[in-house]
C-alpha cells in the first residue's frame, strides 16, 4: 500500500513538472517574453534539472534531435528548393495566373487560398499543404499587401478542418481502439461539412476585412493595365515544373524518403538553373537564413519533445488527466473532450494521446455505456486536427511558420482561436447530429 501510495506521488510529481513545462513554453513564445528557440530549449531543461533528473537530461536532449533528424533534413532542403526555383521564375507565371482570375482582390484570395490548401490536403499530409501553397501564394500576398498570418491561417483551417480516413490522427485513433477508420469518420463527414463551411465563412471575412484595410492603398496607386504575363525562361521552365511534379510525387507517394526528394531536388534545381559554382554559392546564401533558423528551431523542439518524454512527463500527465476527471461527469467525457481537444494539441503529441490517453479515456468511458468510437470521433474534432498547425509538438507548425515568414507567437495568436472556434462548432454540430450529447 505504501509503495503503491509513493508511486502515485512520484507520478503527480513528474505531471505537474510536465504542466509546468508546457505552460512556460507557451507563455514565453506568446507573450514574447523569449524567443521560440529559446523557450524551447531553456525552459524544459531546467525543469528537467530541478525535478531531479540530472544529467540523464542530455540524452534526453539527444534521442528527441535524433527523432526530428529525418524531419530537419526534407524542411531545410524543402526551403531550398523552393526558394531556388522561385528564384528561377517557376512560380511567377502562377502568380500572374491568379492574380488575372481574382484580380486584387483580398475578397477571392484568401477563399482561393483556403480552397487550393484544402485540395492539396486530400493526400492526408498536411506538410505537403504548406510545403506547396504557402510558397506558391507568399508572394502575391506581399505583392498586395496582405497580411502573412492570414496566409498561415487560411491553409491551417484548410489542413486543420479536413480530417480524413487516411489522416495522421484518424489512423492513430482506429489503431488504438482497434476499430476501422471509415467507422470513425462516416458519422462526422456532415460535422466535417460544417466546418469546413465555417472555415470558408472565417477566410471570406478574413478577405473582406483586408480588402477594407487595403482600399486606400489601392485607391492611391496609380491605375494601369495589368502586367505582361512573366517570360517563361525557355527550356528551363519546362524543366523547373517538371523537377517539382517528381519531387512532390516521388515524396507524397512514400516511393522515396521526402528529405532524399529534396535533397536531389535542390542539386538538379541548382545545376539547371544556375549553371557555375559561384551563382550556385550565391543562392545557397540567399536562402541560409530560413534554413538554419528552422534548423535551429526544429532542434530546440526535438529538446522540448525528448525531454517530455524521457522524463515521463507526458505519460505521467495523461494519467493524471483521466484520473482527475470526476465520476459525475463521466457521462459527458465524449463532449467534454470535444470542447478540449484543440487546446490538448498544445498539451499532448499526437503519439502520446492517441495512444496513451485515448485508451484509458475510452475505458473510462465505457464504464457508463459509451462506445469507445464515440470518444474518438470527440477526439477528432481537435486532437492534432485543428490542432496541429499551431502546436509547439508538430514539425509541420514550423513548417507553417518558417515558410509564411512570421513569428510562432504571432501565428499562435492569430490563427489559435479561429481552429479553436472551428473545432467548437464542429462540436456542436456533432450534437446537433446526435452522434453524442452534452
């Protein structure tokens, strides 16, 4: 009894510490107390420190880098591939493309934007959404002036909002529970129908509200024709698309590792378009920046990441979480989740929950009659749906931000409470179809 007592202790312990951790981090990136980098690697190491772990706290540090290893190579060389052949002028005959269907007009844009985010995610990856839209779509919304966040936001409702049978958090669910995931979605494809049109709603408002912001500035430039369509570079156009049609596809298709993709795709990009070592060396420069600082900051998440879970803070904090739920309320554990999933995104990786919290909270629940289906479909609705392009605990959130070119915070602050509203109506709606009650 007494050792079962100490135990229990030990883990309310390493929980708090857990807690801890995590709301430092997030109160130091959105308050901008420091820097992203920083408060990923300063804070969960001298939590680690003062709980006791010591030095153990190193190889901590060490295997959550190793983890990331894969992750940091495909987004550095990601980031240099693309700024290599925007460089090279692939992207600009798009650009004029849209801009002569939508005209300048924020209003079409940021819908348009959240429809084309919305067709790259039916592959179920949201790296590849950003991957491909955001540096497509970067510069037409600097040419006109709108805001980056808006960028970020439109693509995250796009990738947030469309969970899928073939998506990360479904298929972690189903293996969990042991179910099929077209189970798990088929009830929610009406509740996914309505977010999405809440999602198209926000980027609609969110265009009108820029296109009133911008009005001045178009009133004051000076009225001219539209541009002359950009020069495609000769053969070298031809070749640009085609080396971006196989690197995304030899990536998307799994045939390939995505950082081999990248890699490749960076050299080849290199040799066609910039033929002699001094022009190469002058665009590697170029793009270094973005490459170290998200090397740098993909790091401090590997830190942040490895030292959770090495210290068993994320699974002392699962367990702590289902245990403090009290029984009266274990009727309403599927909405009651519901309403906070988005914000465990923030709390819990997508592994830690979907494989350690889910099972006990299905357990828990099937003690009052609820199908352990029904707390996954809650689940879904946040859990690394919604939730993962602003979450600290996901690479694809520093994908978001690295290649929109705005501040982690600032995205968190923006784009955080439309996917929390967004998984709110969602919740709402799946009462409304009576896949559970309150």
């Amino acid at each position: 009894m007494l050792s079962t007592l100490v135990l229990v202790g030990v883990s309310l312990s390493v929980a708090l510490w857990g807690a801890l951790t995590i709301a430092g981090v997030l109160a130091a990136i959105m308050s901008r107390r420091l820097s992203p980098l920083a408060a990923l690697v300063l804070i969960p190491v001298v939590t680690s420190l003062a709980s006791g772990f010591g030095l153990h706290t190193s190889a901590f540090i060490l295997s959550g880098i190793q983890s990331m290893a894969s992750v940091i190579s495909m987004f550095v060389f990601a980031i240099l591939f693309f700024g290599i052949l925007t460089d090279a002028g692939m992207l600009a005959p798009l650009i004029h493309w849209i801009l002569r269907i939508v005209g300048k007009h924020p209003v079409r844009i940021v819908p348009g934007t959240f429809l084309l985010a919305l067709l790259l995610h039916l592959d179920g990856s949201g790296a590849v959404v950003f991957l491909i839209a955001l540096p497509a779509l970067l510069p037409l919304y600097d040419e006109l002036g709108i805001d980056r966040r808006i960028l970020a936001c439109a693509a995250s409702l796009a990738a947030g909002v469309n969970f899928l049978p073939w998506t990360g958090p479904t298929i972690r669910a189903a293996a969990s529970l042991h179910v099929s995931t077209i189970a798990l979605f088929r009830p929610l494809l009406p509740v996914q129908i309505v977010g999405l049109l809440f999602a198209i709603g926000v980027c609609t408002w969110l265009g009108l509200r820029e296109e009133r912001r911008l009005r001045p500035a178009f009133a004051a430039a000076p009225s001219s024709a539209p541009p002359p369509a950009p020069r495609k570079s000769g053969f070298r156009f031809g070749i640009n698309v085609a080396l971006t049609l196989a690197v995304l596809g030899a990536a998307v298709s799994g045939k390939a590792e995505p950082a081999v993709c990248f890699m490749l795709g960076t050299v080849l990009g290199l040799i066609v378009n910039f033929p002699n070592a001094e022009r190469q060396r002058v665009q590697l420069e170029a793009h270094a920046k973005a490459a170290i600082t998200i090397t740098a900051i993909l790091c401090a998440a590997g830190c942040f990441t490895g030292i959770l879970k090495g210290t068993g803070m994320l699974a002392a904090m699962a367990t702590a979480c289902v245990h403090a739920l009290p029984a009266q309320l274990g009727h309403h554990i599927p909405f009651l989740l519901a309403i906070i999933a988005m914000p465990l995104s923030l709390v819990f990786d997508p592994d830690s929950f979907y494989f350690g919290v889910l099972p006990i909270l299905a357990t828990t629940a099937g003690a009052y009659g609820i199908p352990s289906t029904t707390v996954a479909q809650a689940a879904l609705l946040g859990e690394h749906t919604t939730g993962f392009p602003v979450s600290p605990l996901t690479p694809a959130t520093f994908l978001v931000t690295g290649l929109s070119e705005i501040d982690l915070g600032e995205h968190q602050r923006f784009t955080g409470p439309w996917l929390f509203l967004a998984s709110l109506v969602m919740t709402l709606a799946a009462v409304a179809f009576g896949i559970f009650s309150f």
